[in-house]
C-alpha cells in the first residue's frame, strides 16, 4: 500500500533525524522513536501528525524524552 510505504520512509528520515540529533545509534533511535507515544500518535491517521515536518516529530520525540527524564528523575 503506498500510505504504508509512504510513512516507512517518513519513518527512516526521523529515525536517522533523532540518530543525528542525539548523537546515538539507528538502533538506538529506532528503538527511541517507536518506543514513544509520538510514534504511536504518527501512527493514528486521526491525530494529523503524518502531515507535520519531519524535523517537528523528532522535537516531538526529544521534548517527550526529557520529559520523562525529568519525571522519572522526581521520583
């Protein structure tokens, strides 16, 4: 299906996006990405964020990391 293909390669350029960014491994990064609710939300048609930018998912997705950080650092 060319959706599907479509948000695959929409995937690889945030994954390599965050990979860049973070200074970490794809690996790292894959696992990342599709560890957060950002991930989940791309994957929802309804939530609209397949049309956002790629370089605004990975700020999506660096913001909810720290942010986790942050809280799991409170506890």
């Amino acid at each position: 299906m060319l959706q599907d293909s479509l948000l695959w390669t929409k995937i690889g350029r945030i994954v390599a996006r965050l990979s860049e960014q973070l200074n970490i491994s794809s690996e790292q990064a894959f696992d990342l990405f599709y560890t957060s609710k950002t991930c989940q939300s791309l994957h929802q048609p309804e939530s609209g964020l397949y049309l956002y930018g790629d370089l605004y998912i990975v700020d999506e997705v660096i913001m909810e990391m720290r942010l986790l950080q942050s809280c799991n650092r409170r506890k």
